[in-house]
C-alpha cells in the first residue's frame, strides 16, 4: 500500500518534470522559428 503511493508520487513528479522540459524545448524551437522567419523576410 505505502509502496504504490510512493510510485504514484515519483511517476507523476517525473512527469511533470518530463512536460516542463518538453514545453521548455519546444519554446526554444518555436523562438527559432520566428527569428529565423523574420531574417528570411
């Protein structure tokens, strides 16, 4: 019982770390995008 709570926790910290680093990825990725379509333009 203590085991499964203590794996729920751990599982959903690590996807909340997971989701930032993907919103933090693709915030850089969309950043470029946009300087890269003002340069073209």
């Amino acid at each position: 019982m203590y085991f499964d709570a203590l794996v729920a926790v751990a599982g959903s910290a690590y996807f909340i770390v997971a989701d930032k680093t993907v919103l933090a990825t693709a915030r850089k990725n969309s950043f470029k995008g946009h300087t890269n379509i003002e340069a073209n333009f």
